[in-house]
C-alpha cells in the first residue's frame, strides 16, 4: 500500500470528538490531514470485517469500553491512543479485500471542511447578508466575479454559468476536487460552494419537490452551443479567499514603469509556480488553465487561484473555435498547447508544462497576449527565449525552451522542470513583487567550477564589489576539498556574502563535513541554499553539520536538498525557530 496514516491529534466541535489523521503518500511524499469522526472510523471497519470474515482485523476499540474505564477528563486522550494503535496495525497488515480502506487513504474527507463548503445559501438576499461587494473585475458570457469582504477578509465571488442538463455534474466535480484539498500553502481556499435555487410555488412545496437552481434570464454564450440549449442555462457560485495580487496585474505595472523583474525574483517566480504545479499534479489534479490572471502573489507566497472552475470547458470551446474574436480574450489562445488547437493527441499533465512556459514568458519580456501570439510556432520560440537567454542566461532558457517543446514527446513534464529549476538554482523567495524598496548593490556571481582560473577571476571580481550574492554549481563533479575550503575563506576574508547557493548534486570525492566546516568562513551569510543530492551522510557528517549551522547565527533562511531524512529532522529540532528553514528531500519538498 503506497499510504501511510497516524493520529496527530484530536479536536472537539460541537461536542463531538473528531480525531486528526495525517495520510502520507509514500510516492509523492505528499501528506493531508483529515479530521474523521468516530462512527466513520467504525463504519469502514464494519465494512471491512464484512468484506474479510475470515482475516483477523486489529481489534476496533468500542466506545462504551472508553467510558467504561477511564474518567470522562482522560476519555479523549486515552481513545486517541488507541485508535491510532488500531490504524498503525490496520495500515501494516490490511486485509486482502481493501478498496474501502484504499478509497479512504486516497480520497478521505474532512469533516469540518465538508461541513463549510456544501453551507447552502439558496437565495440571493441571505447571499448579500454573507458579503459584501467591493467592486467587479471581470464580466463576460460564461460568469461574472466580483471582490468582496466576508467576515472581515477579502474574498471573490465567482458566478458561473453552466448548461443545466450537466450542471449537478459540474458542480460535482468542482465540489469534491475542492473538498479534497486540506492544505492551501499553494493554492487559494474555496470556502463554500453553492447554487441559488428558484423558489417552490405552494404545490411544489405541499409534494415536497426539489429545489431547482436559478436559471439565467439571458440567452449566455447560446451562439457558441446548440440552439436547443440556449436557454438552458443555470448560475454556479464559489466563494475564494483572495489575499494579494495577480501576475497579469503586475505585469501590467512593470510594464508601464519600465521595470523588469530581475533575475533572482524570476528566478523566484518560476520555482514557486513549479511548487504550485507540482502539488497539484502529486494530488492527482491534472488538466488546469494555468494564465497569469490565476496566479496570486502575496509577500513571499504564491498561490493559484481558479483550480478545476466549472465553466473552463465553454470557455475553452468559446477560444479555440473562434468565437473571441476581436474580444479581450482574442490572443488567449497562446496558452493553449498546440495539440489541443489541433484536436490531436492531448495530454493534460503536458499542458500545465506549456501554460508554465507561457506564463514566464510573459514575465520575462513584460508582454502582452498579442504580443506572443505567434508562440506556437518553433521560430518565435527560439526567438523569444533568445531574447530571454540574453537578459537572463542559459539556465532559465533551458527550462522555458523544453516547457514550450510543440511535440509532446520532447515537452519536459512540471517534475522534470521542477527538478531542473532546483538543480539550476535553489533561490528562496525573498523579494516582495509590490511595492519593493531598492537593496543595497549587490554583485551577482555565478561559478561552475572552483578551479585556478575561477578563483583569479572571482579575487577580480572581489577588488570591484562590497557585497555578493553568489552561486557555487559544482553538479556532477570530482571536488578538491582543499580547494574548496581555500574557496570559501578567500570569499570570507574579502567582502560580504548575503546569499550564497552551493550545487553539490552528485560530486563525487566530496568531503561534507569538510564543505559544512568552510561554512564558517562565511560570517555575514542571510540566506543559504545548499543541495546534497545523491551524496551520503554519516551520523558523524550530520552532527558536525549541525553544529556548524547552530553557529551561524545572522542567517535568515536555510533552503536545503539532501537525500538524508535523518539531517532533515534533526535540523528542524536543533535550529533556532527565527530561521526560517526549507527542506526537500530529494527535490521533494517536506
């Protein structure tokens, strides 16, 4: 069984006890927690032992046993201890007919959540009790979304309208992929979902029939389906926490001020939306409209707004056969890859790659849609990323040219991209795209090997500069350690490092207490990214690494790649907690 789960806790509400379950797939090292109650997890084992009447299943602890023998005050604490014996011996040794139980791992629901997003709100005055509105940022044929405050805090609401003979399936689909997710680090929480229902007539009511959702006076988007539909259309609502601004309207803004995003923060740009992307995709959420306008930038956080809306497939429809022509979503067709304008074969995962690829883009060369509308073409490609490539260098290049591969066989997917930007450069997002203030100057020096014409060239570079920010890659290489240490103390003795990223992803002779111990020499470092990959550590090498990194006392920020858990751990129990501190296990983020 590729999941694993334990009991991390209990909550109570509205007097009931819900126990925290933490499921972890052993796959994809992606983790959600799910509050259950007590009859669910009694239910599934009925289920269980129904299914298996011969198999020995672990002993479910009864509730009246808990009563039985402990005080009302242990109650809760003592039946937390035993059900998480019993799911640690259920996970271990599940019984041979288990899809039950896999569904559950897979797909479990949290209570609470459940709960706050099927809230019903059935008509529109109770809706206008719930928000109010601020202002609307978009209207068009398929829905209309507006900013709005709901308990003090910014939310959009979303009103979509769908065809109503597949409405119930639309509403579905959106309802569970959003009821799925209990962690919202990367993308933006749906709070309620929901249809405004016609109200019964008195015969309606008297024969107890059901509430039928709102149907849309006009005629919507009636020309871009069958003409017996045209007037079969109902409205959908959602309501999102929106916290920040979008990439498009920042964009927007550079654009105007003449500001280009500098390296490091597209730098910045391109590993947060990896993260995003890669989350949805170990989630199983494939087939998303990735744009600019869906990714939201806060502070240091970047999170996707829009994920699986019910009115993508119109809209898509409404794109690509034409019918946005001379209309402000014209040219949106760019985001589209080119097997799906084709009609050829299409493959989801692939075409978050290339809306990744369009979207950076964009960024890189503050352009506007039209701007780019001859992407699907490989001339304008090389073009473009040509232009990028000089701005920016190879690596970002590299990435954007397999993201915007046409043929999908040469597309590299988002973990393959992923665990590129990660090799290329592992920079923490530390600048805030809104309303930034101007760093001191700080030299920017990247070093693909540490060898003697590097060092004469870096101790140049040194006479001219006060402060760096300064990339070691050493990918793939035999390490000189001695060199390496002489490196670092001619970096230490000369000027002031604030960020520093050292690439040692499969060197080969390398010596890491060595590498840890040259650390030292560095006694201005803020930011430290460092990737171990695929290089082993003995207990000797993580204590001693430790003990170097406890020292260090003026850094902000530890971005680490290891291939050693044990490191992990003990990092995050031994550093100071005003450390903020990023791990990623084999580029697979903890």
């Amino acid at each position: 069984m590729i999941y694993d789960a334990k009991i991390i806790g209990v909550e109570t509400y509205s007097d009931n006890v819900l126990y925290k379950l933490r499921i972890i797939n052993s796959q994809t090292f992606e983790q959600r927690d799910i509050r259950v109650k007590y009859s669910f997890l009694s239910d599934l084992h009925q289920k269980l032992q129904d299914l298996n009447p011969d198999y020995q299943l672990p002993q479910f602890p009864k509730k009246e046993f808990f009563q039985s023998i402990f005080r009302e005050n242990k109650f809760i604490k003592q039946s937390e201890q035993m059900i998480a014996e019993y799911i640690s011996q259920l996970i271990k040794s599940p019984p041979p007919l288990c899809k039950q139980l896999y569904e559950f791992l897979r797909d479990g629901t949290d209570a609470i959540r459940q709960k706050e997003l099927s809230k019903e709100i059935t008509s529109r005055s109770e809706l206008l009790k719930l928000i109010k509105t601020e202002k609307v940022i978009k209207k068009s044929l398929f829905g209309k979304t507006k900013l709005c405050t709901y308990q003090g805090i910014r939310v959009i609401l979303h009103k979509f309208y769908v065809l109503k003979y597949e409405s119930e399936q639309l509403f579905s689909h959106y309802y569970n992929t959003h009821l799925y997710f209990t962690d919202f680090t990367f993308i933006c929480k749906v709070i309620h979902i929901f249809f405004l229902h016609e109200k019964l007539n008195f015969m309606d009511s008297m024969f107890g029939s059901s509430k039928q959702p709102r149907s849309c006076k006009k005629q919507h988007f009636s020309h871009v389906f069958q003409y017996k539909h045209k007037q079969d259309v109902v409205k959908l609502y959602s309501i999102e926490i929106y916290e920040g601004q979008n990439l498009d309207e920042i964009i927007k803004d550079k654009r105007i001020k003449k500001i280009p995003f500098s390296n490091i923060e597209l730098w910045n740009l391109i590993q947060k939306l990896l993260d995003a992307l890669l989350s949805l995709h170990n989630n199983s959420c494939y087939n998303n409209r990735i744009i600019p306008t869906s990714i939201i930038i806060n502070k240091d956080n970047l999170k996707l707004t829009g994920i699986q809306e019910p009115n993508e497939k119109y809209k898509d429809k409404y794109i690509i056969d034409g019918y946005a022509f001379r209309t402000d979503q014209e040219y949106d067709t760019i985001y589209f890859p080119p097997e799906k304008l084709n009609s050829s074969q299409y493959n989801p995962k692939l075409s978050d790659s290339w809306q990744f690829g369009v979207c950076i883009v964009k960024a890189a060369l503050l352009c506007t849609n039209k701007e780019l509308d001859g992407i699907h073409q490989s001339n304008i490609v090389h073009e473009l990323i040509s232009q990028i490539k000089n701005q920016y260098g190879d690596e970002i290049a590299n990435i954007l040219m397999l993201s915007l591969k046409n043929s999908i066989q040469q597309r590299a997917s988002i973990k393959e991209l992923h665990s590129l930007a990660f090799q290329s450069c592992v920079i923490p997002f530390q600048r805030v795209f809104l309303n930034q203030t101007q760093d001191p100057h700080v030299t920017f020096i990247r070093l693909n090997s540490i060898n003697t014409k590097e060092q004469l060239r870096l101790t140049d570079q040194l006479s001219k500069s006060t402060m760096l920010s300064i990339k070691i890659n050493l990918y793939n290489q035999d390490v000189d350690n001695q060199e390496f240490d002489k490196f670092m103390q001619l970096l230490g003795n000369f000027v002031i490092i604030r960020d520093i990223e050292i690439i040692l992803n499969k060197t080969r002779n390398v010596n890491i207490s060595s590498v840890l111990s040259s650390l030292a020499f560095i006694k201005s470092l803020i930011n430290l990214n460092i990737d171990l990959k695929g290089i082993q550590m003995d207990q000797n090498d993580i204590i001693y690494g430790i003990q170097i990194l406890k020292q260090m006392t003026l850094m902000k920020r530890l971005t680490l790649d290891c291939s050693s858990m044990d490191f992990i751990n003990f990092l995050k129990a031994e550093l100071d907690e005003k450390t903020k501190m990023i791990f990623y296990y084999e580029s697979q983020l903890i």
